[in-house]
C-alpha cells in the first residue's frame, strides 16, 4: 500500500488508523460470523447490539442525560437545517438564530419556511471571522430557541462558550463534536454529521430532549418527526448500518486513549502550534479574529491568489493534502479533527517556513 497522506480536508476527514483496518475487516467478517457486517440485516441480533453500544458509548463519553433521545438518522446535517423548525416552530413559532457562517445561512433559510425567524446576531459583513460574545445579541422574549453552529468550518471560528441565554439552545456541533466535553443542561436539541470527528459520511447523530417529541405540529411527514425515528430506536427504516459501526469503533479508540478531556488538550496542542506559525509570519495571515479561532479548522491567506494556488500544488505533491480554502471563500485551510496527527501538522509548518523563505 503506498504512504499514507496527511488529510486536512474538511470532510470526510481523517480516521484513526486502527479504526479503518477493522472497518475493514469488518465489511468481509463481522465477528467471524462468515458474514461482512454491510450484508447483514438491520434487524438482527448481531447489528442491533452494534447500535446499542454505540449509543451506549455515546452516552458515556459525552454524559448524555437520560432524558435526551439518541437518533441515528441519514440525510446529513443539512436536512436537520430543515428538520428542527419543522418540528419545533409552525405558524405563529419563532426561533432565534446566531448567523456565523455558510451552514447557520442555511439553517435560517430553511426556518424561514416554517415559522418566524429573528437573526439576533449576524457576522457576515465582517465576512464571518468571528462569533459573538453574549453581550452583543439579545434573544426575542417569545423566541422558542437560538440555534447556533459550535464551530465553522468554512470560516474557521469555534465558540469557545455555550451561549447563556433564556430560551432552550440547538446547536449544530457537525464539525466539533467529540472534540470537548460540554454540559447538556441548556440544550434542546443537538445534531452532528458524523464525518468529521465521528465517522464516515451517511449518518447524522440526533440528541433530542424527550418532552419536545410531541411538540410537531400537525402535517409533518412521518419520516421528518423525531418522534417517529426515537420510538422506533432509530429502526424504524433501515439506518445507516456501516457508519453506526465505524462511529462505535471511533468511540472506542477515544475512550481508550483517555476520553475528551485528553482529546481537548490534544486539540489545542496542535491548533496552537499552527496559529503560532501563522501569527509569527507576515506571509501567511490567519482569517479568523484571535478570540474566535477554531481548534478544527484553521483558515489562512497568502499574499495573493497565485501563491495560494501554488502553496496548496507544492503541499499537495508532499502529501499535504485538502489544504484547498472552501470554494465560497479562497485561500487555505488545514482542518485537524481529533484524529489528525500532531506529525501532520509539524510537517505542514517546516513546508510553510520553506515556502515563505522562497516566495516572500
């Protein structure tokens, strides 16, 4: 097999080694059944105990209250953009929403179709480099939630605090879930697509307070309720077997090498060893304001466009690879999930020192 390279794509992202080899194991001989678990039926005994680990795994890691629903869902995260507002607003419902990016553009877009809708902070003339602090938004009295995205991948900015506010809060944690812990108390309903910290792509993980299953307004579609999915365990159609498995497997690897509060620690190692590259350069400038930077996704320019494009040509021959800035926005990102190996990162600074002394 050739060498392998250093991810830093945004999604799907990089998987722990040991995770991936018994994937694939799995897929031709799952526990020497003579079966690859991808063949076997959702319903039996053997996936359907894959499943309850996983949620079990899940619970224990991330200290999921017992009154939160855990869904195994499909359709991404972006059919939760439309999910939530369909669920939880109807006419006469308003929700709240932190505009910080791309994904919350349309999450608000979505909402709009379902109820009313107060953008209660927006960043976008400042083109997203940064999210708000809770002094610089207030929430409508009558507002059912404030939806927030943790962590921007496109832009590079995290909130580093749950917001504090009064109404119940969703979030879309899809790109830094897994990577810290956080307590559950002021949410409602929180979703993540697994190919970031959690998985491979086709499996989106729904935590969705009990009480508000029966808040669905009349008319919604059987398969877009979140009560239909949690009443029937995530079974009620056939769910995303293989990503269930892999997201298992990766909560395994993260409980045995220390949880998430090793992980956080190692988080923050890496990013700051690449803001620091960033910030003692003025070649290379970050994109993101320094109290809102992300530990996933580091957003960079260069001096112009061409360098950039020969930045990421000269990275990728060396096996830095997906360092491409997302296509709505330019320049480079380095997207170093929980996985992403602190090696990884050493090597894309000794190529960013090289690069500045040729082209400065």
């Amino acid at each position: 097999m050739p060498a392998r390279i250093h991810n830093f794509s945004a999604g799907p992202a990089t998987l722990p080694m040991e995770v991936l080899e018994q994937a694939a194991r799995d897929i031709v001989n799952f526990n020497d059944k003579g079966i690859g678990l991808i063949e076997m039926s959702h319903r039996s005994k053997d996936f359907i105990a894959v499943a309850d680990e996983t949620e079990s795994l899940l619970r224990e890691i991330l200290g999921v209250p017992a009154h939160f629903k855990v869904l195994f869902l499909q359709g991404g995260a972006s059919l939760q953009f439309a999910m939530v507002p369909m669920n939880l607003l109807g006419p006469g419902k308003k929700g709240a929403y932190l505009n910080t990016g791309t994904w919350s553009k349309k999450a608000i877009k979505e909402a709009r179709l379902f109820g009313d809708v107060q953008v209660a902070y927006s960043s976008e003339e400042s083109n997203f480099n940064h999210v708000p602090s809770p002094n610089e938004y207030q929430v409508d009295e009558d507002a059912e939630y404030l939806y927030y995205v943790s962590n921007n991948t496109i832009f590079g900015t995290q909130f580093h605090a749950i917001p504090q506010v009064a109404p119940m809060l969703i979030c879309d944690m899809s790109s830094d879930i897994l990577s810290r812990s956080f307590d559950f108390s002021p949410f409602g309903l929180i979703f993540a697509g697994a190919q970031k910290n959690m998985g491979p792509a086709g499996c989106t993980v729904v935590f969705i307070r009990e009480d508000l299953l029966d808040h669905t307004p009349a008319g919604v579609a059987t398969m877009l309720k979140y009560k239909t999915h949690a009443d029937a365990d995530s079974m009620f159609n056939t769910p995303p077997c293989f990503a269930i498995h892999v997201i298992g497997l990766v909560l395994k690897w993260i409980k045995k090498n220390g949880g998430l509060a090793a992980l956080e620690q190692k988080n923050r190692e890496k990013a700051a060893l690449l803001y620091q590259t960033i910030d003692n350069s003025s070649f290379y400038r970050g994109h993101a304001r320094s109290d809102s930077r992300s530990n996933m996704n580091i957003t960079f320019n260069l001096p112009t466009p061409e360098l950039e494009a020969q930045f990421i040509k000269e990275a990728t021959a060396l096996g830095l690879d997906g360092l491409k800035g997302h296509r709505s926005v330019g320049g480079c990102r380095a997207s170093i999930y929980n996985a992403f190996p602190k090696e990884g990162i050493v090597k894309l600074i000794d190529f960013m020192g090289d690069f500045e002394k040729k082209n400065r």
